[in-house]
C-alpha cells in the first residue's frame, strides 16, 4: 500500500476510472450481443433498431475515451456489414 498522500489518491482515482470504464465497455458488449441477437432471429427492423443504439453505445465509449475512434469504427463497421448481409 502507498505511504504518500499523492499515491493513494491515484490509486483511488485510478479504480473509479476502471469502474466506469468496465460499465460502459459491459453497455458495448450488451449493445453488440443485441444486434447479433436479432440477426440470428433473421428480424431486420430489431437489428436496425440494435444497430442504431449499438452505434450510438460504441460513440458515446469513444467520446469518454473508453474505445480508441479505429477500434469504435471497426466495431460499427462489423456491425453494418452483418446487419447488411441480412438482406
């Protein structure tokens, strides 16, 4: 454990910024899974719906600096393809 007062503020600091980070990634994941989920169930207006809220998810961790903008536009990239290939 830190002796200095800086050090154990960082290391607070540090675990609300991964707990917030790990829900917003965990909303991502959800987001996703929806869309493949709808997908799989050959339902196109669910999967555009998903699709939509999945993007909107994906900008938001972006925009928090939770996703790196490629790492975000792969995954909204991924996700239009397969969205689609439905037709």
């Amino acid at each position: 454990m830190a002796n200095i007062k800086s050090a154990k503020k960082r290391i607070l600091v540090n675990r609300t910024k991964m707990e917030r980070n790990k829900a917003i990634k965990s909303g991502v994941k959800t987001a996703v899974k929806k869309v493949y989920a709808a997908i799989e169930a050959n339902d196109k207006e669910a999967a555009k719906a998903a699709l939509l809220n999945a993007t909107s998810t994906i900008d938001k961790a972006t925009r928090k600096g939770v996703f790196h903008k490629n790492t975000s536009a792969r995954k909204v990239s991924r996700l239009n393809l397969a969205v689609n290939k439905m037709a």
